[in-house]
C-alpha cells in the first residue's frame, strides 16, 4: 500500500515525486511509457523559464510561474543540470505591439515578476545585433531562462528515486477503483493500493480524471512545430526572443539552446487527436516564415531536426492550471498544466504537498533527505587534466561514442545504471546527448545499441528506440533469406 | 608525440596516404583511426566493384582495404586505433583521446585530413511526419546488415538513390527483404549508372525519379510513407500523392564531408563541395595541413580516393623536405557553366610537375557534350564526353605546357565548362 501514487512521469509527476521523497511516505510514480519526460509535453516544448508577465494576474499560473522562476537556481544547483538565466525579449516591430508591451509590462508588475523593463530599438540591438532592423522596442525580462527540459525531469525523477519513490514504467492505468478510503489503480498488467491519487498525465489528465470524478473535464491537444538548427547558427540569438503573445499562444520564437543550438517556433494549432504528434510542411514553413519575423539571418537548411510538441489546453474558463483535490477525497488533480507548465512545476509540487497535508496525509520530514543528485560527468565540460584522472580510474571514458557531441562510452553507461536509468536509445540520447549532433545518430546509434544490449542484458533485437514496439532492429540477418526458403519448401516447389 | 606526417583517419584514403608516405621515405607516421579496426567505410562494403583501376581486378570493400593495411603492417607504420581526435590546432597539433593513454597532444610537421564523410539525416531534409523507430540512413543500415548481423527492416523503401542506397537495395533483396522502391527527388539518380543497372534493374526494384516522400507515418514503428511526385522547383504535387506501407524507410540522400576537426585548424571550407580549398599539391590553406579522399570531396570510385591519397602524400613528403614552394605564381581554378565544383580550386604553377589531375562533376545530365578548359576566351583543352551526369565524377587532366599564356607566363585562371553541341 501507498501512502501516494503519482499518475504521470512528466515535469509535474516527477517535480510532485521529487517533492514528496522530502517526506517519511510511500510514493509511487506509474508511468504508461518507458522513461520519464518520453511522451508529452515535457518532451517536447520550448525549453524556456518564463519569467512570469504572460498570465493574467491573479491566476494559478501567474502565481506559480513568478514562484517556480525563482525555485530554479538552486534546483538546477542541487539537481546538476545546466540552465542559463539569458532572460527574454517579448519584440515589438510595429507601433501597435509597443501597446501590447506596456499591458505585458503591467501584467508583470502586477505578477511580482522582478527586473523587467522595456527597451529601446538600440538597446534591443545591443543585446541582440542579429535581429531585425525592423525592430522598434522590446520588453526585457532578465528572469527568464533556457534549460534541457527532459534533462530536468530525468534529474527530478532521479533523486527522487535515491530519496526512495518507486517508479514503474511501461505501465498505462486503464482504471481506478475506490472503497474504504483505498484506491485500486488497474494497469494492463498489475493493480496497485493507494490512499491518495495525484493525477499528473499531461494530456491524459482527462481519461484520468474521468475514472474517477463526476466533476468531468477535458484536455485539449494544441500542437506546435519546432525545428532545432545546427550549433553553428546558434549565435544567431542571446536571448530568447519572442513575439508579441496572441490568443493561442506566447508567438513564434527563436532562441538559443542550453547545448548552444539554435530553435525556432512553435507555431499553435488545435488538433483533435492527442497521439497526432507529426510534423507537416506547412507547420514547419508557418515556423520557419513566423520565426524570420524576429531574425531574418537563420539558415534553415542547416536544420539538424525538427519536432511536435502537444500542450494540455484544459476546457475551464481562463484555460488556467486545475489544481486540487476533487470532489473524490484523496484524489487529486494537476492538470491543464499548460505553458508556463515547466517554470511552474517546482511551485505545482510545493503546493501539491500543501494540498496533500491539508487533505489530511501525515507528512514527516526525513531526516536522511538528500536533496543532491549524483554529480553527472561530462566528458566535453572537463579539463585535459581531469579527462586523464577520470580515464585513468575508469577508461570507458576514453572512448568516444558519439563524435558529434563528444560523449563517451562511460557516459552511456552511467545514463543506464543510475536510478531511472536509460533503457532504449531515445533514453540514452535525452540523458546525455549521443545522437543529438548533427549526424543525428548515423555513427553511434548501432554502438548505443550495443551498449544498451550489453549493460540490460538484453537481445539486440528487443532493444528500442524509445520502448514499446519502437524495436530498432526486426531480426537476425539470413532469417528472412531462411524464412523464405522454408516457405518455398512447405509449397513443394 | 612528435611525427613528421599525422594522418588522421584509417579509411582508403589515409590508408594510401600512409603507404605512399612510406614509400618515399619517411618512417616516422602515425595514423590516428577512431574505429576498432582499419578500413573505414570499406569494411562494410562487402559487393564488390572495388580496385578494378588501382589493381586491374575486382575486389569487395574490405580485400581492397587489406592491400593497404598488409602494407601497412608489413612496413610497420604506427597505427592508434580506438582513437579519437578531439581538434587541430593551425600549429599543427593534434589533440586525442583514447583508453590507454587519455588526451594526447601530438605534434606533427606535416599532417593528412582523411576522415571521410557522414550521410544527410532526416532532419536536414526536413521530411514532415512522426518520429518512429524504423528510419535509417543507408550507411547505418549497411553497417547493422554487413557488420552486426541484423535487419533493420523487411518492407522498406528507399528515399535517395546514392550509391550506399542502391547497393543497399540489392543488399536487402538479397537478404530476403522486400523494396518496395527507390524514390529520387531529381529527375536523374546521383549514383553510378552501373549500381542501377546491377542493384535495382537486375532485381526489378522501382526507381521513381523526380518523387520524394512527404510523409512519415507510424506511431512506434514506421507503418509507411506518402510520396509524391515534384514538379520543376522540387515541390510535391499534391494530387500525385501515393501511400506506400513498409515498416522501415531508409535514406541516401547526400554525403557531406566530414570537415568539423579542419574548422578547429582554421581551414577554409569550399562551400560547395564541403571540403576544405585546396592546391594542386592537396594543400589547405594552413601550411602543411593537406586533405584527400571523402573529407576533401565526396568520391564515387575508391580508386581515385587511392590516387588522391598518393598525391596528398608526396607534397606533405615534399613539404617537410622543404621541396614544396610556397611562393609561385597562382592559377585560380573556375566552375564555369554546367560544372559544379572543381577540385583543386587553385594552382601553384610551380609546383606541378607534368599535369594537373581535376575533379569535378556537372549539375546535370549531357549527352554528347565537351568539357572545355578556357582561359579568358582562349580554349585550353577540350574534350567529348559521351555521357555526363551528376553521380559520376569527371577526370580531366591538364599538362604543365597547358597553363602557359602566349608569352609563356602562367595564366591567371582558367575555368571548366560544359558545353553542350
């Protein structure tokens, strides 16, 4: 039995995880893919901490994206991921978006949001030479920030399994059942008991919800585009540079990467399929056409790669976050957790601690938290000096794997044995980067195989992609040559 | 570490290198491989098809790359394999790493940039739809089959028809795989006109030229892809769209050489070929910093990687013996009309020693048509050519005389072109 069982294995399950692992409590995450930040939105998004101006003044996400903003630093400290403050420019080309400005300016006063001005053309172009000419003013936030938005929940999701959740994985619940204060949470192939439910599946937190509550909501899908340019356009942008916000959405906008790339979008289009994730050419031209609005200069040819995020557009008034316990006692929504979803996730699980105390579960602080992840070593961050001790002690660090990021094989193999590990290539390339460059995995992906093959133990054949039936490879070579022959043998020819 | 040539790949190209380098003279080399063992991409090519110029016989990929690591063994020429070099520096210091020495710095007084090329991925060609297990490029797919002994697929179809792509559709057929085609965006295919008759005619495997894909499907795995046929600016026809279920698609769609270590040296890039600019000696712009093989420019024949190989060695030979003349009046090399690139993009008169060897390929199919080499109006060579198509590499040779104005002076350039009769 669980003290809690958390429902999704994004930024908002992992960030509540991590919280909850504070506590003396026996926490469970179910995750329906193979790994954590694998299926939704905190996969594939803008990479962005909003420094808080964009929400109306008075709602959750106002006062959880100004709060969560000022968790991150020393999170990122404690959890070792990379994260830059670069802050942001909401640009205005047009006298008319100079109006639009001063509201966002206002919004932001009014949301406690700190260090944000607006600028003007030549000051913008101090910060930012490379955007257009055309550029007339721009509000700046020096708050916001850019990190690896997977690479955070996998740090999350890490230290919560050191201070001791559970996670499982592969996983879809398919049902939830109460009585006498316990919930029965079905998978496709187990059963779990739990005496609180915290419903953080993204897009699913709906279906989720819907188990459960009469109080129905729903959830829907609002894709957007991007596409990821080589390192060499990156310094295309210091900041991130957005545009003036319309009702779908914050704009297109071009900003740097953590890792030094440069992206673009996202464009904003309701969809009516959650699992309709792809890519189209008019998405990718509307990206590239919107983002050419801000900064002309970008090659597009030099794209590395391209991908489709889905936001979890709740249907309650305001689209503002749902978070709270439902009119079921025990079971506890966060959903709709839209952008700013990810600034806001830290300030979601303070207050979903909050909400679980006061619905009535004992939470004792431990005293053996360890609120510090494993140090992870980068191997391209390190000085000769320290490349050499480190080969010295271990040589799998002497032998590089992904040559386009400059990740070696004891890199690999520490992303699959620690807590959470990686169990496919997707997982292996989102912790430490191989197959990230701009190859794209042409060189290492059959060595990241092999690696993956050898420390799970598993057949080459069952490794995937990104679990699931994501196989990689469909059989051994001559068995298809052997199948035929049998085949042809069977019919007596 | 000090050696007088570094070379840095162990691929056909610094393979030659090494040897030819030898067998002038010099003993004190090093060749630096990243890979487990000698041979680079040679080793995965098990057709055959190789050395019928260099060795007037026909050999598979890796008995072509075994003549040259035999040689190299026998002259005990050093060899780090298992390694990988991190930069250059213009000084000419190499910095690698590997398992049993960590980060090395190694100095060298010539070096050879022979570290080939890597495969367009998906990305760069931005094809619309899901991001499924089941997409490859023709290379990764080659390796996966020919090395590890596995299938990456058994419906597949094939977007690009480069030579890796359509050696690879005989390969797959071979193995009892089924291609369902091979779809080219161009109106001609880029690879050699004897792999499409042996690889795909000869197994009755689809070639839709001018047709591309416009989307991928399949959630976890590909399910299949739409392809359309293009119209003169590329674009899909949408009406022509067909769908076409397979469960692995595989891309050959463009080599692009492999220059990230000669930016590091401050080498300037041709960006056409994506190769470093170089003289007739294979020389970059950093002094006795010379380059061949796929990293200068992508090859169809290993062959003449071979050829290019010998002759980047000589002049780091003649450069370290301080035969190489640095000084000298300049011939600048154009592509004029109907060529894409020529390679070398410039010549020192004084150091050729009977001709100049130029690679170059069209930017389109001719039929009966001439290269012509001119210099101003005045015509230097010109030479019938059955057949020109952008797959296959053109070999034109121009002797030292042929460079000499009228008052035997050098000329200032000259520039090769296509004409058409």
């Amino acid at each position: 039995m669980y003290d809690v069982i958390i429902i999704g294995g994004g930024v908002v399950g992992s960030s509540i995880a991590r919280e909850l692992s504070k506590y003396d409590i026996k926490v469970l995450l179910i995750e329906k893919e193979d790994d954590v930040a694998s299926g939704g939105a905190s996969k594939a998004n803008s990479a962005i901490l909003h420094a808080g101006y964009d929400p109306v003044p008075g709602t959750l996400k106002a006062k959880l994206n100004v709060r969560g903003n000022e968790m991150f630093d020393e999170l990122c400290k404690d959890l070792d991921v990379p994260m830059k403050r670069v802050g942001s420019l909401v640009a205005a080309f047009s006298q008319d978006e100079v109006e639009s400005l001063y509201k966002l300016y206002d919004r932001g006063l009014k949301n406690g949001v700190k260090n944000i001005s607006i600028i003007s053309a030549d000051m913008v172009k101090e910060i930012e030479p490379n955007i257009n000419d055309t550029i007339v003013a721009a509000l700046y936030a020096k708050t916001a920030g850019i990190i690896c938005p997977y690479g955070f929940v996998i740090a999350l999701a890490e230290n919560a399994a050191q201070n001791g959740v559970e996670f499982v994985f592969n996983q879809e619940v398919i049902s939830i059942d109460k009585e006498d204060d316990v919930f029965t949470v079905k998978t496709q192939d187990k059963e779990y008991f739990g005496k609180y439910i915290v419903n953080a599946a993204g897009l699913y937190a709906d279906v989720i919800n819907n188990m459960v509550s009469d109080k129905r909501f729903s959830i829907h899908p609002r894709k957007g585009e991007y596409l990821i340019l080589d390192k060499e356009e990156g310094y295309l942008a210091n900041t991130v540079i957005f545009q003036v916000p319309t009702k779908m959405g914050k704009g297109i906008l071009v900003s740097p990467t953590v890792d030094g790339n440069l992206l673009i979008g996202p464009t904003s289009e309701d969809i009516y399929n959650k699992e309709f994730r792809k890519t189209t050419y008019k998405g990718l031209e509307k990206a590239i056409k919107g983002a050419k609005k801000s900064v002309e200069k970008f090659n597009e040819r030099k794209t590395i790669t391209q991908f489709t995020g889905v936001r979890a557009v709740p249907d309650v008034d305001g689209e503002d976050f749902i978070i709270g316990e439902s009119d079921v006692k025990g079971f506890i929504n966060v959903a709709g957790i839209e952008s700013p979803g990810f600034t806001s996730s830290p300030a979601i699980a303070e207050m979903v601690g909050e909400i679980l105390k006061d619905a009535g579960l004992n939470m004792v602080e431990k005293d053996n938290f360890n609120p510090k992840r494993k140090p992870v070593i980068r191997f391209n961050e390190l000085t000769d000096e320290e490349r050499n001790e480190l080969i010295k002690k271990n040589p799998a660090y002497g032998k590089i794997i992904c040559r386009c990021e400059t990740v070696t094989e004891g890199e690999i193999i520490d992303a699959i044995r620690r807590p959470v590990g990686a169990k496919s290539i997707d997982g292996v390339k989102r912790r430490v980067r191989a197959g990230m460059g701009r190859c794209q995995g042409g060189f290492c992906s059959p060595r990241v195989l092999e690696i993956l093959s050898r420390e799970l133990n598993a057949d080459p054949l069952n490794v995937t992609k990104f679990g699931g039936r994501s196989n990689v490879l469909t059989a051994k070579a001559k068995e298809y040559l052997i199948n035929s022959y049998k085949e042809l043998l069977k019919s007596g020819v | 570490m000090e050696y007088d040539i570094v070379i840095i790949g162990a691929g056909p190209a610094g393979l030659g290198a090494a040897v030819e380098a030898y067998e002038k003279g010099v003993r004190n080399i090093l060749i630096i491989e990243r890979d487990s063992y000698p041979g680079g991409i040679l080793q995965q090519c098990i057709h055959n098809g190789f050395g019928l110029i260099e060795f007037k016989e026909e050999l598979s990929g890796p008995e072509y790359a075994e003549r040259f690591i035999e040689k190299v063994r026998k002259y005990g020429i050093n060899m780090m394999l298992n390694t990988m070099v991190l930069n250059i520096s213009s000084d000419k210091i190499v910095k690698a790493v590997n398992q049993e020495n960590g980060v090395m710095e190694i100095k060298a007084k010539a070096i050879i940039l022979a570290m080939g090329c890597r495969e367009r991925p998906r990305g760069a060609i931005s094809i619309p739809g899901t991001r499924p297990a089941g997409i490859f490029t023709a290379g990764t797919a080659q390796r996966y089959v020919n090395m590890e002994g596995y299938m990456p697929g058994k419906e597949i179809v094939i977007l690009g028809s480069g030579d890796i792509g359509l050696i690879m559709a005989r390969r797959f057929t071979l193995e009892g795989a089924t291609v369902k085609a091979v779809v080219e965006l161009m109106p001609y295919s880029s690879g050699l006109t004897r792999n499409i008759v042996q690889c795909l005619d000869d197994f009755g495997i689809p070639l839709l030229l001018s047709h591309t894909v416009i989307e991928i499907r399949g959630k976890e795995r590909v399910e299949g892809v739409t392809i359309a046929q293009v119209d003169e600016n590329k674009k899909p026809i949408l009406s022509t769209a067909k769908y076409i279920s397979c469960d692995t698609l595989i891309l050959s769609v463009g080599l692009i050489p492999e220059n990230e270590l000669s930016k590091s040296a401050g080498i300037m890039l041709d960006p056409v070929t994506g190769g470093p600019l170089v003289n007739e000696s294979m020389e970059t712009n950093v002094e006795g910093i010379f380059a061949c093989g796929n990293v200068l420019q992508v090859h169809d024949l290993v062959d003449n990687v071979t050829k290019e190989a010998r002759l980047a060695a000589d002049s780091a030979v003649k450069y370290i013996n301080k035969m190489l003349i640095k000084e000298g009046r300049h011939i600048d090399v154009k592509a004029g009309s109907g060529i894409r690139y020529v390679v070398p993009q410039m010549v020192n008169y004084e150091n050729i020693d009977d001709k100049v060897k130029f690679h170059m390929r069209p930017t389109d199919v001719y039929k009966n048509a001439y290269i012509t080499v001119k210099s101003g109006d005045k015509q230097i060579i010109r030479k019938k050519m059955q057949r020109l198509t952008p797959g296959e590499m053109i070999l034109i040779d121009v002797p030292k005389d042929k460079f000499l104005s009228d008052d035997l002076s050098p000329v200032g350039e000259i520039t090769f072109e296509v004409e058409v009769v």
